[in-house]
C-alpha cells in the first residue's frame, strides 16, 4: 500500500447512525478527528433507519391500493430531520421527492413493478440522506461534497441470473480503482460523501446490493481507494459473543481475524453484512466497528493481526426462520451419482443449499430464506421432485445455534458439558465446518433461545477480559457505572471491624445480615403477579433467619418432616397455610402428618394415590408436574425434564385425575420446578404459562406454583437476576 493512498479512511453510517441530528454531530466530529489525524475521510451512508421498510411499503401500495399517504409518510420523515438539521429541506430535497413520485407513478400505471424499477424506489432512500448529510456537513463548515455512489461501483454481469437477483441483488467487483483515488486526491481537503446499498449495471440502470448491502458498498469503497481502514459505525459498539441485546452479559469481542468475523456475520450476527468481509480481506484493510452512542469506545478491530490464543469459542450466534429438508433412502448408499442428483433438483428450483449433513440413508440440509424465496408453492414442487429419489420431509421453523471461533475441533473433548443443554431436545443436523471455524445444530426455533443462552453461560460466564474479550453489554450501556464503582454496594465492607473483631474471638463464623435477609425477602414480595412466596429452608434452616422470613411475610417450603418440625419449633405461630410440604418418595406416615399438621402438601408422582388411597382421601393436594425440559447452571441441579426423577409427566396426568377422583382427593393446585441457579427470567413465564394450560383439567385449582431456583451473581461482576423483567414476564404470562 503506498503512503499516499494509506491516508483514506472509508466511514460506513447506518441507518440508526444517519437518522438523528446527535448522530449527525457526532459524525461531523468523526470526520473532523480523522481530518486532524491526517487521513482523509470518505463517507458512506444508509437510508433513514426505516426508510427503506417504508419504500417497500410503498410498492406494495402502488400496486394494490393508494400510495399516497405512504408517500407522504417518507417525506414527512425528512423534512422531520431536515427540520432537526436547521437544512432548507425545499432546496435539499425536492428533486429527490418528485423522483419518488414520478416512479410512484410509473408503478401504479403498470399495476406490477419490475426488478427495475423496485431497485430505482429502494435506492431514494439512500438518496435523501446523504443531500441531508451533505447539505448538514457543509453548514458546519466541513467541505462536504456529494457523490453518486452508482457512477463508481458497477454490478457484475451475469445473464444466468434471474432478473429479480440481477437488479436487487447484485454483486460488484472488488479492486483497487487508482483513476478513481487519483480523482478525489485532486482535492485533498474535500469530504466525499455517497449512498451504501446502491449501484448500476451495464446499461446505467440502478440496482442494489441486496437488504444490508451499504456493509458491502463501504467494502467496495475501501477497496478501491487502497484506504488505511474502513470503519464500520452503527447503534452497537463492536461484535459481541453474542447478540448483547438478548443476553446482557455478552462480551464485546476486541479484536478479531478475517475469517472469525466472516463466519459470525454469516451465521447469524447481525452486526456485519457477510458479504462485507472479503473485500477488505483481499486487500489486508482493517475493519473497525464503531458506535456513533458511543464514539469513545474502541469497539471491534477485524484484520489478519489479530492474537493467536489457541483453539477458542468466540461467539455463539443464532440464525432463525431456517427450513431444513430430511430425505431417507436405503438406496442412496455406495449409489453413484445420488447426491448430485438431489442437489441438481435444488439448483432447478433456484434454492441455495447451506449446511449439509449425510448419513448411509439419509441426507438434511437447510435453506436459508435470505437467500431462498421459500413460498409454500415451491417447497411442494421441490418435494414432488425429491421424492422421485428418496422420502423427502420439511421441517419448518427451525434455528441454527452455531458455535463460531478457531480450532473448534481441537476444542471437542472440552465441549462436553456445553453439549448438556441438548439433552432434551431434537437436533436436526449437526455440522462441523471443514474451515474448523465454527460447529452448528439445527434445532426448533423455539428452542434457540434458551439453548444460545445456557451455552453462553457455559462459554464465557466466568471468563475473565483479556486482549480478545472485552467487557460486557450491561457495563458498557451503564453509564452511572464507572471501574470499580460498578460492583454493588454490601453491607460487610461498612461492618469490616466488627466482623474482624469476631473472628478473632473465634473462627470461622458464620454471619447473616438481618436487613439483607429481610431487602431480599421485599425484593420477591414486591413482584405484582406473586401472590405468595415461599423460603425453601434447605437453603439455611436457622432459627433466627426463618424468625426474620416470617416476620417479612414469607412461607416454608419443607422436603421433609424434619424440615416441617424445624419450622414449626422456629416459628410456633406460623400458620399452617404458610407452610408447603414437598417431598420426593415419602411415606404415607409422613404425608399423614403433613394432612395432620394442616400443611399445604404436594404430591410428585401417582403411586401413592394407588398403593395407599385411605392417606389421602378426601384431602387436598398440589401436583407436581414435569414440564419436559430442566434449567439450571448445571445438568445436577436441573429438577425436571429427560433425566429427571420429579414430578409426573403429562402424559400421566389423566391417570392422576381419575385416581384423585376415584377416593376424593382435590388438587387444588399445580407445581413445577425445573432447576436451580436460573438467570434467564422467561423460565418462570414459561412454567406460568405451561401450568394454565393445564388448569383447566382441574376446576378446582386455586393457585399455581412456578418454583424457585432464582440465580445469584456467583462471581463478582457477574450480572444479577434481574427481578423486574421477571415480575413483568409473569404478568405477562398470567394475562387471560
């Protein structure tokens, strides 16, 4: 790279970056900082977050119905924004709205819009924002000035496609254009500001570069100006471990190679556009990924200089709405020819395969829909001609939860516990890159979720930031936190001299903090949808701390008689309607002196109905349900699901019913528990949820009980449950 080209610095904004005029301060001092540092800036820009969801409105109402209050609705959006920019929106804008109209119109004349002419409306999008920009940076006074990206970047022709892919989802050639930088270098003070996602053909049409191709735009760019970096600048500051949004306790990656960001991009983050990364690649240019909230931060740096820390699960990502085929045949084994017979019926059809796996007798593969038009009409056709082969089946709704780092396979003998959270669930497909970069299961979209959660946990819940992983979501959107201010406030480090002053007299002490036990015990309480709630006193069966529980309004959850005495020796006014006896395997001596003592009392399995019916007629019960599925921080700790020996599957729920029926026993109410040390707060709503369902066989339930197993920090830093979002998914849970 020669010195004169490494100046250039290429800056792709998207749409959330684009749409606001802090965000467009910030960019102004973006492009003043790099002006200061010598390098000169080159702007890319996206639409207005939601423009182009708005322009694809628009098509549709210009060929079924009235575009016009559309219409309207995106001009309103600008001059909106021009307004905040304090930009004469009349004289920036107006060639750019009477465009839109008139291929408005052009559409509602033909009833249907071609390729062609889609690709001309999507592109106003990117239009209007950067003469915005242009006409903003200028009144700052940045010489800014405004370049049509589709001058510059020319789609490559290939005739074999179909319309549809040539206008809307084109693909550009990435090379050095040094006419191009000796152009823009004719003016070396100039900021030069284009469009992302728009490009022309052969014959100067527009067409674009597919949802998310400003990425690839930017790319291109940095390509052809041989620049120092591209910097990628967007509503999150980095690549994380995984999607932060959904798991706040995600780590933002530092630094990453060419290749690592490559699979995460394509597997499911949704940071990067896939097709991004190998431009820069080729040319040995770095990928910063920025956030314009954040500008301070440093973010993501992806390049071939990058640690080598060994084998390493970097991230774990999820990839949604996938579908995935499964084709049986005996036939196909030792058969020549038989793979490139099906795969033959794909291409015919148009699909694109992604992952596949094959087996003596059968052969899974997904098509992804963003690369697949996956309308019903087309999966029948495909099945038709597939089962001319082999017993072929769809398996909608699907997720890909892939593993995504370096060396995975060398990792395989420490992946042993992260594949516990399988257990219980169906894996469709399972694949391990030959790349050796990333691992991948095909599971039920329902499923994803959870699974991405527990295996991040697994992964990176202890880990420690080094020169790759960095800190995580929670403590860089915490603005009040700062260092060391971060970890909570407890009540030992005010107590420091009293505490050392008993362990001299005696050690080791056990010390418990009254107005603790009793913040906790509020904490729970205070939750809208808990009606009551309960202290397991295996937990800690001190006197002086069931005293504390009581005073504060809680009940007892006892496993056993012992535990039903204590209780009643700490608290000998406790009422009995606040004590819960929930044993596993007891014997009928024990449940009758729980029905004695006048305890709540639930039942785990049918047997006992059975074997000894005079114990519990004419009594009431909770019923112990196993949902299926267990939660927890570890395979010992999860109480329900496939290896589960507590509570009564489902399916003998309809034997329970008639057994209780048959000698006068009433459930009165419905438990699950499915684990202990949960951080994911959905659980509960989940457990709400599947006990309402079951409700209605049982008219006489009165209250459900969704467990405990509540998660605590077990390290510091380590995020806690957070209490509000489960009382709220509750709520949510229980709304008729």
């Amino acid at each position: 790279m020669s010195e004169s080209s490494s100046s250039w610095v290429v800056c792709k904004f998207g749409g959330t970056s684009v749409s606001s005029r802090a965000h467009w301060d910030t960019i102004a001092e973006v492009v003043r900082a790099h002006r200061r540092a010598g390098r000169h800036p080159f702007l890319v820009c996206s639409a207005l977050q939601g423009i182009s969801d708005q322009l694809e409105a628009l098509l549709r109402k210009a060929e079924h119905g009235d575009p016009r209050p559309t219409l309207e609705t995106i001009r309103d959006r600008h001059r909106a924004l021009a307004q905040e920019l304090a930009v004469d929106a009349d004289a920036v804008l107006a060639d750019g709205f009477e465009r839109l109209e008139r291929l408005t119109d052009e559409i509602v004349a033909t009833e249907a819009p071609s390729p062609r002419q889609r690709a001309a409306v999507l592109a106003s999008g990117e239009l209007l924002a950067t003469r915005l920009g242009v006409a903003y940076l200028s009144a700052q006074g940045l010489p800014a000035q405004w370049l049509d990206a589709r001058e510059f970047l020319r789609a490559t022709d290939d005739p074999h496609l179909p319309p549809r892919r040539q206008y809307l989802a084109a693909s550009c050639a990435s090379h050095a254009d040094p006419v191009l930088r000796a152009h823009l270098e004719d003016a070396p003070d100039t900021v030069y500001l284009t469009q992302g996602f728009i490009a022309s053909n052969a014959l100067s049409e527009t067409v674009l570069l597919g949802r998310g191709g400003s990425d690839t735009s930017a790319a291109h760019f940095a390509a052809k100006l041989g620049a120092e970096r591209l910097e990628v600048w967007t509503d999150v500051p980095g690549l994380f471990t995984a999607n932060p949004r959904e798991i706040p306790s995600a780590r933002l990656l530092r630094r990453l190679g060419y290749d690592e960001a490559q699979e995460i991009a394509t597997m499911g983050g949704r940071v990067l556009h896939p097709r991004c990364i190998d431009p820069v690649r080729q040319h040995q240019i770095p990928l910063h990924v920025r956030s314009t909230k954040a500008p301070e931060l440093d973010g993501t740096v992806i390049s071939g200089d990058h640690p080598d820390a060994g084998p390493q699960v970097k991230a774990i990502s999820a990839k949604n709405n996938i579908t995935a085929v499964s084709m049986d045949t005996l036939g196909m084994w030792q058969e020549v020819g038989f793979l490139a017979d099906i795969f033959q019926i794909f291409k015919h059809h148009g699909l694109s395969v992604d992952l596949v796996a094959t087996s003596e007798a059968n052969v899974t593969v997904t098509l992804d829909p963003t690369a697949n038009a996956l309308d019903p009409n087309v999966l029948d056709r495909l099945l038709h001609d597939l089962n001319q082969y082999c017993e072929a089946e769809i398996i909608g709704s699907c997720a890909i939860v892939s593993l995504v780092g370096r060396h995975i396979r060398s990792l395989l003998s420490e992946l042993g516990p992260a594949f516990e959270v399988f257990d219980e669930h169906k894996v469709h497909l399972v694949t391990q890159a030959a790349s050796d970069l990333n691992m991948s299961f095909v599971v039920d979209e329902a499923q994803a979720p959870r699974l991405v959660r527990e295996m991040h946990a697994q992964f990176f819940g202890s880990r420690a930031p080094d020169a790759v992983f960095g800190p995580r979501w929670q403590e860089l959107t915490d603005a009040e936190a700062e260092g060391e201010s971060r970890r909570p406030d407890v009540w030992w480090r005010d107590r420091r001299d009293e505490l050392l002053a008993l362990a001299d007299e005696q050690s080791p002490r056990y010390v418990y903090h009254r107005d603790t036990i009793r913040a906790r015990a509020r904490t729970v309480r205070a939750m809208a949808p808990v009606d009551r709630a309960f202290y397991a006193i295996k937990a800690n069966p001190h006197p002086e701390v069931l005293r504390v529980l009581a005073d504060e309004g809680l009940g007892f959850e006892c496993v056993s008689p012992g535990e039903v005495e204590r209780v009643f020796d700490a608290v000998p006014d406790v009422d009995p309607e606040q004590v819960l006896f929930q044993p596993n395997f007891a014997d009928p001596p024990e449940y009758a002196e729980a029905f004695e003592r006048g305890v709540h009392v639930t039942l785990d399995n049918v047997q006992p109905l059975v074997e000894h019916p005079s114990t519990f007629a004419d009594e009431e019960i909770f019923v112990r349900v196993d949902p299926g599925e267990g939660h927890g921080h570890h395979r010992h700790v999860r109480t329900a699901g496939a290896q589960s020996k507590f509570g009564i599957v489902p399916d003998d729920l309809g034997k329970l019913r008639a057994e209780a029926d048959r000698i006068g026993a009433t459930v009165v109410g419905l438990h699950v528990h499915v684990g202990s040390g949960i951080t994911e707060e959905d659980t509960w709503a989940d457990i709400a949820a599947f006990l309402a369902s079951l409700a209605s066989d049982f008219p006489d339930v009165r209250a459900v009980n969704v467990g405990g197993g509540l998660g605590v920090p077990d390290r510091p830093g380590a995020p806690p449950l957070d209490v509000d979002a489960l009382g709220a998914a509750l709520a949510a849970a229980m709304e008729p």
